[in-house]
C-alpha cells in the first residue's frame, strides 16, 4: 500500500493549496484581460460626446462572431443634437442585406465625465465614464435574432482618434459567454 496517499487528516491541506493557486491564476489570468478606464485620463484629444455628436457623424461597422468571422456590414447615419446636458442620437441603420434599423439614443451629461442614456430598444439605462480621449459604455440590447429577441449584454470602449475620427469596439455577452464584437468607425463631418 502506498503511504503517499492522502489521509483524512492532509487531505483539506493538499485541496486548500490547489484551490489557493487555481484562484490566483484565475486572478492573474483576469487582472491582464481588463483594460481600466483610467489608464487613458491623459490621452488627447479629449472626448466631449456633446461635442464630438453635435451634427452629423456617419459610421462604417461590421459585427464578427466569436470565432472572428464577419457575419453583418453595416453603414450608420447619426444626427446628433445636444441643448445643454442632454443630447438625442438619431441613429440610421442600412445593412449588407439591405435590411434598415432605427435607434434614437437620449443621453444624459453629467458633471464628473459620466453619461447615461435610454433607447427603445435598451433594457434599463445605459452607463457611461469618459476619460481623457476614451468612453467605456455599458448597457444591455434588447437584440432581434429571426423571430427571437434576445437580452445582450454590450461592454463598449469608444477611442477618439482626432477630431473627426473615433474607433468603436464592442464586445457582446449573454449569461457571460462571448457572442461576437462589433467594430466602428466614425466620421465626423
């Protein structure tokens, strides 16, 4: 019989030490796939969504599924429109396809560089932080996929580039897994 085997009594000591450097992987693994909102406080230009989506903005996007593959192409014809702290987004969708779809954002500016903001088809309020040229934006889509809809969650990060051109880059989960992302391009007129 072999006397490395664990007894009652080292057992919790051996499984206490596996699960202690599982956690700290696990910790390891997800403090290095986060970026943090902070980090861009000093990259210009600064973003001021008020600003950047007074006036026509159009948009150029693709969205890829979890494997990369592009699955939709789309263009986005954006009419901006802010009085004060409140802005409306009129955003047009035309697909590859050839199908269309219409969002109409309301946002909120509020004084410590946070949005918030409603549409039809946003479960709840939409959350935002900018800082320095950047906005991570989080909400959840109420997503038509043939005759279902289904609740995604969207973790969004805008980078103004110059002041005309803004990168987009958005991941989509439900129930945490990865769906896809879809990438933007925006052009300020």
């Amino acid at each position: 019989m072999n006397s490395t085997l664990l007894t009652p009594s080292n057992r919790p000591l051996g499984l206490l030490k596996v699960v202690a450097a599982l956690t700290a992987s696990l910790s390891l693994l997800a403090g290095c796939s986060h970026q943090q909102l902070a980090e861009y406080a000093q990259a210009r230009p600064a973003l001021d969504l008020a600003r950047y989506f007074n006036g026509p903005v159009q948009a150029h996007g693709m969205f890829q599924d979890r494997s990369g593959q592009v699955i939709k192409r789309f263009v986005v014809r954006i009419d901006g429109q802010w009085q004060g702290d409140q802005g409306v987004l009129d955003e047009h969708f035309v697909y590859d396809d050839g199908s269309t779809q219409r969002r109409v954002w309301r946002l909120t500016r509020h004084p410590d560089g946070r949005y918030s903001g409603r549409a039809d088809d946003v479960v709840g309020e939409a959350q935002g932080q900018v800082s320095g040229n950047t906005l991570n934006w989080a909400y959840t889509l109420r997503l038509p996929v043939g005759d279902k809809v289904y609740d995604v969650q969207f973790d969004d990060w805008m980078y103004l580039i110059d002041e005309r051109v803004m990168l987009n880059r958005a991941v989509m989960r439900k129930f945490g897994f990865r769906l896809g992302e879809v990438t933007l391009s925006f052009t300020k007129s």
